[in-house]
C-alpha cells in the first residue's frame, strides 16, 4: 500500500513562508504558480504539490517542519508508526526507513528525516 498524494503532503514539511507564497499566487489566481513554487521548495511530484495546493485552498495547514510531519503521519497511520516504533526499539534504522517509503511512497530524504525524528522523540 502507498500513501495518498494527501497523505504525502500531509507528511512533507513546507516552510511558512512558501504556504504564504502559494496562498498569494492562488489569491492572483496563479494556480500553476503556486504548485510550482511548492514543488521547488519541497521535491514534491506534481500530483503531491497539486494535493498540497488543494489542502492549502481548503483551510489545511501542511508541516512546516518534521516533528509536526511526524505528528500528521501519526494521526494519519498509527498502526504504522507503532511499527517503526518496534523497529527503531530493535536498533533495525535502515528497516524502519524502507517500510515508510514502502508504505508511503515517500522519497529517501523524506523517509529518513521522519525516522530521525521518531528516532530522537522515542530517545529523548
């Protein structure tokens, strides 16, 4: 099972001020500008920025760092974090790693800074 465009955009951090700035080309009603400047920002895939858009214009504010990527991938899948959980507990990173991008259709960049991040809040 893959994640859903929403769901990878759900868990793909955005910084403020690229939220701002696609808020703003959509108010001028420059759409294609918009997911533009949010795939360059974030190396998301066309259909990915495009859902990243949609939940933008219809109230949703996307992360705008990892941890709170993390908390959306928790309230999206917990049965999935509960095993990434099991699997950081086992010293198994690299594993950990594979089955979210597996799971989430995620890039290998992304798949990683979620697990460091669920590394370190489970260490700390």
């Amino acid at each position: 099972m893959s994640g859903s465009k929403q769901q990878i955009a759900l868990v793909t951090p955005v910084a403020a001020e690229v939220q701002q700035e696609a808020h703003a080309f959509v108010a001028d009603g420059r759409e294609a500008k918009a997911v533009k400047c949010l795939r360059k920002a974030t190396g998301l895939g066309l259909p990915e920025a495009q859902a990243a858009l949609q939940l933008l214009r219809s109230g949703k504010a996307l992360p705008v760092d990892y941890p709170q990527a993390l908390e959306n991938l928790e309230a999206l899948d917990s049965d999935l974090m509960g095993e990434l959980a099991s699997l950081l507990a086992e010293g198994h990173s690299v594993k950990a790693v594979k089955v979210l991008r597996e799971r989430m259709d995620l890039s290998l960049t992304s798949g990683y800074r979620l697990v460091k991040q669920l590394e370190d809040r489970e260490a700390s």
